[in-house]
C-alpha cells in the first residue's frame, strides 16, 4: 500500500484536492482535525498542553480553546515550536495506527493531508508527496472567504510559519496547480490512476 503526502500552504486548496481523491475511494487522513482530536482525547497529550499554555488551553466543557491557542503560538515562534514538539509526534503515531488498519483492509494507496509534511518530518513516514500549489494572492483571498475571523495580517503571519510554496514545490515528487489556469479534476484522476493499478 502506497502512502502519499498532500501538503501545500495555508489555503492552497489541500483539502479540496483531497475530497476529488476521496470520491474515487482513497482513503484519507486529515492531519488538522486529527490533530485537534488527538489534543482533545490524549489524556497524557491534554496534561502537557495544560502545563504548557496555562488553564485556558481547554474550556469548561473540556473543548480545545482553538482561538486561545491560536492567538498564543503564531504570536511567538518559541510556543509554537513548543506546541509541535508536543502534538506532531503523538499525530505521527495516531497515523501510524490508522495507516496499519487501511493496509488490513487492502486499499491500494492512502492519503495523509497535513500543512506541515516537512516541517513536522511526517514525510519521513510517506512513499511520496504531492504539493498542492496556488498562488498567494489567491490563498489570501480564499482564506478571507473561508475563515471571516482571520484579518490579512493573520494570514500572512501563518505564511510566514510555513516553508516557502517554492520549496515545497522543489522537494515534491507531484504538483497539482490550483489557481485559475488549471483544471484540478484532470490531475487528480491522472494521478489517482497512477497510485491505483
Ligand atoms: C493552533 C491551533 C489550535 C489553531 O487552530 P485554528 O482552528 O485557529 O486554525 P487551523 O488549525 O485551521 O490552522 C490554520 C492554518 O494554520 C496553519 N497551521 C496550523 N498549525 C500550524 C503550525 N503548527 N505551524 C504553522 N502553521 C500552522 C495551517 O495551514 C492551517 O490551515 C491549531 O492550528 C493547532 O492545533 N495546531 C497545532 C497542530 C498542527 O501542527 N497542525 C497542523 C498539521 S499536523
Ligand atoms: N479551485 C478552486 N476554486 C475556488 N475555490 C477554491 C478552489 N480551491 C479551493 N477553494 C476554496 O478555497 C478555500 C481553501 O481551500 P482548502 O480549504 O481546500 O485549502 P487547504 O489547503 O486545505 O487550507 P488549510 O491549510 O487552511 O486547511 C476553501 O474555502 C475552498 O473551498
């Protein structure tokens, strides 16, 4: 079974790339949200963030206070480099798990989606990396759409916190282009056909 990385900047469409793939039946694993889950139910993993970030990492009803968290580590690289050294590796075993499960059920190739394949090393973990790419002036502006509490500034910050489109791009075994020009459909399904024989 083939394990395939899509990676690409905030908004770069990563997640739309992968609905097409789920359609044709691959399974997928979404880094983000199993990231909140892992934070949420790792009981050892919830410990440490408290310690960490202080009671308000958590709200009453023992929910992720995302905005909190959020306004913290991309205010100050340091917190945000503690945050990865917490979530990343307990996200890198949550995917180890559910990789083995996929692979009992015979799929031929699985998906893992994540904004920070290479940041995080979960590249190390993978057979081969997509990079989804679009233009950053597109992203800003589907991003404003998508997340109406997010000012430009904020997006550009988070920018900044993530390697350059360039190199991921360079380091990538596939780009699959999402801006205007191109038509994503016929580049999932050529891909898609490539990992599913
Ligand atoms: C800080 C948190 C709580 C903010 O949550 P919120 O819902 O406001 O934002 P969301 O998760 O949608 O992230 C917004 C965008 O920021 C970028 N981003 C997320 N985490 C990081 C990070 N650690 N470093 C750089 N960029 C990041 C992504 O492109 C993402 O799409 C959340 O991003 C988080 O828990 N991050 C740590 C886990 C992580 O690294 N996830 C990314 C892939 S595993
Ligand atoms: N080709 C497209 N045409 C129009 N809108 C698009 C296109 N691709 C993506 N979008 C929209 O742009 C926004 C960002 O796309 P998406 O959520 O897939 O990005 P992402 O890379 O997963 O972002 P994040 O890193 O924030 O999770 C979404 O609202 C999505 O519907």
């Amino acid at each position: 079974m083939l394990k395939i990385g899509i990676t690409g900047g905030i908004g770069s469409g990563k997640s739309v790339v992968c609905r097409l793939f789920a359609t044709l039946g691959a399974p997928v694993y979404d880094s983000d949200t199993r990231a909140k889950w892992v934070m949420t139910n790792d009981d050892q993993l919830r410990d440490e963030l408290r310690a960490a970030f202080g009671p308000d990492t958590f709200d009453d009803l023992g929910h992720l206070n995302r905005t909190y968290l959020a306004r913290v580590v991309f205010a100050d690289p340091g917190q945000l480099g503690r945050l990865n050294a917490l979530v990343h590796p307990a996200v890198g075993r949550d995917f180890a798990q559910w990789a083995a499960a996929r692979q009992a059920e015979g799929h031929r190739y699985i998906l893992k989606e994540a904004a920070l394949l290479y940041e995080s090393g979960a590249y190390q973990q993978l057979d081969e990396i997509i990079t989804v790419f679009a233009p950053v002036e597109v992203r800003q502006a589907r991003i404003l759409t998508r997340d109406p509490h997010r000012t430009p500034d904020d997006i550009q910050n988070i920018i900044g916190k993530q390697m350059s489109e360039e190199e991921k791009m360079q380091r990538a075994n596939h780009v699959v282009y999402n801006d205007d020009a191109h038509l994503l459909i016929p580049q999932v399904l050529k891909l898609h056909e490539t990992y599913a024989q």
